[in-house]
C-alpha cells in the first residue's frame, strides 16, 4: 500500500500526517462505498439475455466517477456533479447546481458554490434561483473525483500533489462540510452586489479573527456560520469585502458552512455541528411487507471516529411530517423555505417512514354499474382487436399499446369472457415476442449497455434521441413499466409463460432492491429522500432532475406489484407496494394542489397541478405542449384500478374547475377528450357516462381503448 508522509502545522506546531490511500490517520473517512440496496438481497442475478453493448454517445467521465464502476445511479439526485457544465469557467463536466435541501450545491473545480435560493414565484413557474451565496474551497487543488456516494449523500474529493479536501454532502443536512488534509480553505461571498458587513461583529477589512466559530453578516440579509472544528483559525476580510481568506497555510480538519435562517436556529445548529453526517443505510421492510423503510444516518464525529447510534440533526421536507416516527426530537421548526415547503429539524440516528399501502389489485373495489355492463360487453367484443394492425416501432408507444391490450384482457376476465381473454392474450404474445427475444443486434430490440448498466432500446443506442431518450436512461420506469403490467396480465390467464423471467429483467432496471445484483443499479429512479421518482437519466439541466408524468410512475410500480402477485415472488410484491404506495404519497404531496397550498403559492397553486417537478423548480406546462388537457392528464393517464388512489375526490374536486376548459378548446382531439372525460367521472359518474359515449370511432389514444374508458367510469362510486 502506498503511503506517503508530510510534515504539516497546526497551530504552529508540526505533526507528522500518514495519508494511506485517501485514508488519513485517525480519520477513517468514508471511501469507495457503491452499496445503495434497500433490501439485502437481489430478485435475481442472472446476466440479462440481450446483447452485449458500450454507450458510445454518453460515456462515464472516468476522472469524476474515479474507482467506481457500472451499474451507475444515472437518475440520483446528485449526477449534475458529473454531468455538464453551468458555465463554462471550469472547463470540467459537473459544475451544474444539485439540490440537498435547503441548498443548492455546485461543485466546482475546487470545492462547493453554496447557494441558499431565492424562490420567484409566478402563474407559470416557481423557481428557486441559484446564485452565489457562499463558496468553501481548497486552496492549490485543481483535480476532483467522487470517493463515495449512497442514496442520499456524496462526498467529492479535491486533490493536489501535496494534500487534499474531501467535500461531504448529504440530503436535509443544513451544514455543507469540507475536510481539509494539508491544504487550506478559502470563502468567495458572491451574492450579486452583496458583501460581507461583519465577522463576529468586527467589520474592519484588516482586522484577524482569531477562533473555532465565525458569524457572517452579509448585506443581503444573509448571516452564515462557519465552524473549524479541529482547532482555531484565523480568518480576515479581503478589501473587496467579497473574500474571506483563512490565514493558516496548511489545516488538518473539518471546516463546516451552514446558514442561520433565523436567529433561534443559531443554538440548535452549534449543540448539532460535531456530529458530521455523510450518508445513510436505506432499509426496506419487504419480507414483513409493512409498507416502511427505515433511513439509518451515517454520522462521525469531529475526529474522523464513525458514530454508532449517533443523534444528528437532519432536516424533513412535509411528506416527512406526515409519516416519520422513530426521530428522539423535533426543532428549529418550520424553517428554511424550499421549493417542496419549509423544513424541520429531527434529531436521531434512525428515520422510520410507513406508508398507506393499497389494497386494489386486479379489479375496481366494485362491481360494474349493472345498467352499464351490456354495452361494456358488447364494446369489448369489438375491442378485442384493438389496433390490429399496429405497428409501433417506438419503444414508448408499443409499451403503451401492449398494455391497453392488457387491460382489456383483465377486463374480460372480470366479465367472465375466457374466450375473448384467451384470444387478447395471445394477441399480446404474438406482438411482444420481438421486444423479448434477439440474440443478435440484427433481431434484437433491447440491448444491455455495460457502460452504464442497464437496458436500452436498440434504437435508443443508435441514436440517442430516439424513444424520448431511452438510451440516455430517461423514462425508463414510464417505458418499462407498460410491459411489466402487460406480461402480468399475460401471466393471470397463462402463469406458465415463457417470458416470465424474461420481463424480470425490466423490473430489475427500474426496481432492483439490491448492490448484489451486478448488472442493474439500486432502484435507478426513485429518490429515498423525497420519496418520489425522477424521470431524467443520464443528462444534465440547469434545474437538476425532472419528473413529468406521476401517473405514469404509479403505473410502473402497479405492475411490479401485480407482476410479483400473480407469479407468488412476496419479496418483488412489497416491494412494488413500497414503491407504488411512496409515488402516491409524495404525488399528493408535491403535484396535486388544493389552494390555499402550505407548498406553493397561491399565484400558481390555482392551477391545481405541477405539470413538470424539478429539482428546483415546477412548472405549469409538459414537455409537448402547453394546454389545459395536456398538464392535468399526463398526471392521471393511464386510467387502471389502482388510480382510484392516486386522483382523489378531494383534488379532482378543485382540479376540474380548470380542467373542464379543456372542453371549450377547439384544438382537444378525442383522444384527448376521453382522458378529460375519464377524470370527469371522479365527480359527475352520469354526465360522464353519457359524454364518453360520444367519442368518436378509433379516436382513443393508443395506451387507452373504449372499453376501458367505458369500464373506468362504470366502477366509479
């Protein structure tokens, strides 16, 4: 083992520092961690039977992801530290801002631009605004890589020849922490035309602050904290009024940032800043099937010694609120705004979230209407060869296509029409054969990327702007989550059939529970922290990850669900219940607004729904259009059983005053029309019933289909 040694000052007095491999003695910071599992086994380990490829378009910056290798978390929170750049200034991929709530982090070629956002709130768009606040760097280092990384933290190393900094961010800490191992720090304080006013209360630009706390006053309003927790420093103020230079020329130690949203906050944040957390263990319950998942924080001290049982403080979001137990205390609350509502500090070392979990499945929990079951039947007749000669060469639209035959297939099981299911299914079957077998690019439709991890159309691969960015690991949970639900409906009239391992494979890209598995990463969508999914792969945005469609997420967990139901796999039941019962929950949450809304604003909340979910910002629009009938139903297409949890009465009740001048619009297209009309019937059944009638002939869009609109509104209560 390499090792290297290094004589350096602290407080003028020189100690000997052994630094083994990244690994400094007497502080065993974390390092080369890669294990995101949620559930310490894996649902399946076996090499995916598609062909081999590599990426070729977007390829893994090997000096960011340093040790680490594939499957890569491509829709993490934090994957704007390596892909593109805000600016250009630092000629380096991974300079765009990430969101760890309440900040917004750039990590830039020598440390973190910290940014406390400014939220600007309009009709169309709320937008928390990255600028420079406050920027903690390393002195002389110009080379960065990540040295660990888990479902909620990261830490970035910075290094030079003769030391390095490791900056360690983690999700609701309201401290951003920067260890220091033969180099020094400096602050930039960049906020527009602000400046620094004091230093614990000094102002003059040559004065030297000599100590182990500083409060920064700076004329925006802002007052930010520093700690050096291994020794005191000495800090001044550059005549720019704009700098803070640390006078040491060398430290060995941890530096930490926060900000002091109110003066109240400035006790708890000193009682909490010697317990440094770096990430956490994410446990799922999916044996018991409790609908839980435990959040374990990873913590050490000021000395590098990781904390068993340790009490940090952490901050939770709203969702939070509404389910976290196992917490010893909760303060400092209701601060720091964010775009997802003002937060609240919980003190201890182990978070417990329980979910509601559904108890739909296969069918409506009623009956079809009895005086709306003939003309059902009678319109499944004619359904049974729906698209009969569709040819969608689109990943995402046969996806949808497969599924609406799905559909009419467990319809027809309800009606107690085996022939017709019977002959539906192996419809299914002839047309999903090509997405399922190849073992060659010349017959295939999926191939396995070993660059990232995961797979992608073959279309996708060739050009990666087809299939809406499948092969940039965009959607994947929408795409993948239609064949999943189609091949368990294959499954209920037919278990014995023989792409029943095969689709696992889809269900491992977007819904593997374990690191154990070497091909797939952990759950690639769904974010552990706010509970909810992002739809963004590997691709950067100057707002971080998006996510448009929830319904459709819901979609994805429904028929892993159904998928893990209908073969008896428990494990791969719960855990699409977890993931299903979380998209529910923090859709409620974060898209569907009833006003006055404690999250958004009143000028936007009277939309009634977020059309796109940033990072740091929501949007009243999608990404193919900006009407009425485009941004509510993307959030409720398609229409299955289990939607009668996700659009409730409540909502819709409020979401239909603007959702009905959808039907004034001349350019609403009956496609359209039936999915206003479907969301119609959560609160006018009758009306509804009669206007779907209405709809024109082979005017259903292609994930949807008469019979099931009619049965949709049938089963309303």
């Amino acid at each position: 083992m390499a090792t290297r040694t290094k004589p350096i000052k602290i407080g003028g007095v020189a100690i000997l520092i052994m630094l083994l491999l990244g690994t400094s003695s007497g502080y065993p910071l974390p390092t080369n961690n890669r294990d995101f599992s949620i559930y310490s086994e894996p649902i399946s380990v076996v090499d995916p039977p598609f062909p081999k490829v590599e990426h070729g378009k977007i390829i893994p910056n090997e000096q960011i992801w340093g040790q680490f290798e594939p499957p890569y978390q491509t829709s993490a929170y934090w994957t704007n530290a390596y892909f593109g750049d805000f600016d250009g200034l630092y000629g380096l991929n991974g300079s765009l801002p990430f969101n760890t709530f309440p900040y917004l982090i750039r990590t830039i070629y020598d440390g973190a631009a910290i940014c406390y956002p400014i939220q600007e709130k309009h009709n169309m768009s709320v937008t928390s605004r990255y600028h420079k606040d406050i920027t903690l760097r390393a002195k002389d280092t110009s080379n960065r890589k990540l040295v660990y990384m888990d479902q909620v933290g990261i830490t970035m190393e910075y290094y030079s020849d003769d030391g390095f900094a490791r900056l360690i961010l983690s999700r609701g800490s309201p401290y951003v922490t920067m260890f220091l191992s033969n180099t020094t720090a400096f602050f930039d304080t960049m906020f527009y035309n602000s400046v620094i006013l004091s230093i614990n209360g000094v102002i003059q630009n040559t004065a030297k602050l000599h100590g182990s706390f500083f409060r920064v006053v700076m004329s925006n309003g802002q007052t930010w904290l520093i700690w050096s927790l291994n020794g005191d420093v000495t800090l001044s103020i550059h005549e720019d009024r704009q700098h803070i230079y640390m006078h040491e020329s060398v430290y060995f130690g941890f530096i930490r940032v926060a900000l002091m949203f109110r003066d109240e906050d400035e006790q708890p944040l000193k009682d909490h800043v010697n317990t440094i957390v770096y990430g956490a263990n994410i446990k799922a319950d999916l044996l018991g099937g409790s609908g839980s998942y435990s959040i374990n924080w990873l913590a050490m001290n000021q000395h590098g010694k990781q904390l068993k049982n340790a009490d940090p403080l952490v901050l939770g979001l709203p969702h939070h609120a509404d389910l976290l137990t196992g917490y010893k205390e909760k303060i400092m609350i209701d601060t720091y705004p964010t775009i997802k509502g003002k937060m609240t500090g919980y003190i201890g070392s182990s978070w417990v979230l329980t979910y509601k979990q559904t108890s739909i499945e296969w069918d409506a929990p009623r009956d079809i209407d009895p005086d709306k079951l003939q003309l059902i039947m009678k319109t499944l007749e004619k359904d049974k060869d729906l698209n009969k000669e569709f040819h969608q060469p689109d990943c995402y639209g046969f996806g949808k296509f497969i599924s609406a035959l799905g559909r009419l297939a467990i319809i027809s099981d309800g009606l107690g029409s085996d022939n017709i299911s019977t002959y539906i299914r192996n419809r299914m079957k002839t047309h999903i054969e090509r997405w399922f077998i190849g073992s060659d690019l010349n017959s295939t439709s999926l191939v396995y990327d070993t660059s990232w991890g995961g797979l992608i159309s073959k279309d996708g691969w060739e050009d990666n702007n087809r299939d809406y960015g499948n092969a940039k690991y965009n959607d994947h949970h929408y795409h993948y989550g239609y064949y999943i639900y189609a091949v368990a409906a294959i499954l209920k009239g037919d278990p014995n059939y023989e792409h029943k391992d095969t689709v696992l494979n889809l269900i491992r890209d977007i819904a593997n529970p374990s690191s154990k598995d070497p091909f797939f990463p952990v759950t690639r969508h769904k974010d552990w922290y706010l509970g909810h999914s992002w739809a963004q792969g590997a691709d950067s945005a100057a707002n971080g990850k998006n996510q448009e469609s929830t319904s459709e997420a819901v979609n994805a967990y429904y028929g892993i669900t159904l998928y893990g139901l209908v073969t008896g796999n428990q494990i791969i039941e719960n855990l699409g219940r977890l993931l299903l019962a979380m998209e529910i929950h923090s859709t409620h949450t974060y898209w569907q607004i009833t006003p006055p809304s404690p999250i958004y604003p009143d000028v936007f909340a009277n939309n009634g729904v977020v059309g796109v979910l940033w990072s740091d910002k929501v949007d009243y629009a999608t990404f193919f259009g900006g009407q009425v009938q485009f941004i509510h139903c993307i959030q409720m297409l398609p229409y299955v059983p289990v939607s009668e949890e996700l659009l409730r009465k409540s909502w819709m009740t409020y979401d239909w005053k603007v959702l009905k001048k959808a039907l004034d619009d001349p350019s609403l297209t009956e496609e359209w029309r039936a999915y206003v009309l479907e969301a119609m019937a959560i609160i006018d059944k009758e009306k509804a019933w009669k206007l779907v009638q209405t709809i024109g002939e082979d005017a259903f869009d292609k994930g949807n289909s008469r019979t099931n609109t009619y049965w949709w509104v049938a089963t309303r209560p």
